[in-house]
C-alpha cells in the first residue's frame, strides 16, 4: 500500500471514529438525560477541532513522517499489495481505542465524548501530510510504500523508483 495512501486513510478513519463516538455519547447522555454532558462534550469537540486545526496548518511532512521517509529502504520490487492487510495492521490502536471507548459509554458516556475529541485532533492535525509526501514523491521521482511488519513494531517504509515531475519555471529551465 502506498503511504499516501495510509496516510488519507488514516485521516478517514480518525474523523469516522470520531463521527461514531461522538454519536455514541449523545445517545448514552439523552438516555441518561444529562444535558450538561452533551454541552461539555460539544464545548471540548470545539476545542478539539480549533487545536487539531491549529496542529495541522503546515504544509510540510511533521518531523515523524519526514523521518520515516528518510529512513525508507531503497528497493527494487514492489511490496505485497494487500492494503486491507496494512491498514489493520497499522490502525489497530485506532480500532481498539473506538471499540473501548464506545463500550464504554454504557457505564460512562463522557468517555466516548472525550475520545471523540481526541480523533477530532489526529484527524485534522494529520490532514496534509498527505499532500507533503506526495510533493516529495513527485520532487525525488520516488514512491514510498508501507512495509508489512509486525503489529507492535514501528512502521517501515519502502523507497520505489518512480516518476519525476519537472515544474517548469519562469525563463522556462525547469529546476534553476
């Protein structure tokens, strides 16, 4: 699977998990008919989101991504392509953490709420890191591939040659 790939999924996946939760609190908070919870919880999704938005302005891959990108193992052959594979497999704390915090709801709603406002962060604080490593595949002519490893173990990547964009300047020279 490509990076950019997991990258938009992630994304994804962080707003759905906050979409699920969110939703999950208010159904536990109006079964309860605690008012004040849902009000907290959409005052601390606003935070969440002016935080989140804040955290992800930049235009350039974060310090992670750009060391995960430097440390990419250069090949020749492209990796195993299963991408559903990929995604649990680097995913999997999001999964766990959704599922918790939702069961949790029956005893708590306040915890999917407080949840929900921690994906709202991931998912707009990661938003263009997309964007960046495309920008770097394209400047270096290279591709980069997440490599399966273990779930515990930290992501890897793989470097493929890949198509190089020249951007053509104003005295026509591209790259002057």
């Amino acid at each position: 699977m490509r990076f950019v790939d997991l990258l938009r999924t992630t994304v994804l996946l962080c707003g759905a998990a906050a979409t699920v939760l969110a939703v999950v609190c208010v159904a536990g908070a109006t079964q309860n008919a605690d008012e004040q919870l849902v009000l907290y919880a959409t005052a601390w999704w606003v935070i969440a989101s002016i935080l989140g938005s804040f955290l992800g302005r930049r235009n350039d891959a974060s310090p992670p991504i750009a060391r995960l990108l430097a440390d990419a193992k250069q090949a020749t052959m492209m990796p195993e392509q299963r991408p559903g594979a990929v995604v649990l497999n680097r995913l999997w704390p999001l999964l766990v953490a959704t599922v918790v915090a939702g069961a949790l709801a029956v005893v708590a709603p306040q915890i999917p709420g407080i949840a929900a406002g921690f994906t709202i962060v991931w998912a707009l604080a990661w938003r263009r890191q997309d964007k960046a490593v495309q920008a770097i595949e394209e400047r270096d002519g290279v591709q980069y591939y997440v490599e399966r490893t273990s779930p515990l173990a930290p992501a890897q990547l793989v470097r493929m040659p890949g198509l190089r964009r020249e951007i053509p300047t104003r005295d026509g020279v591209p790259g002057a």
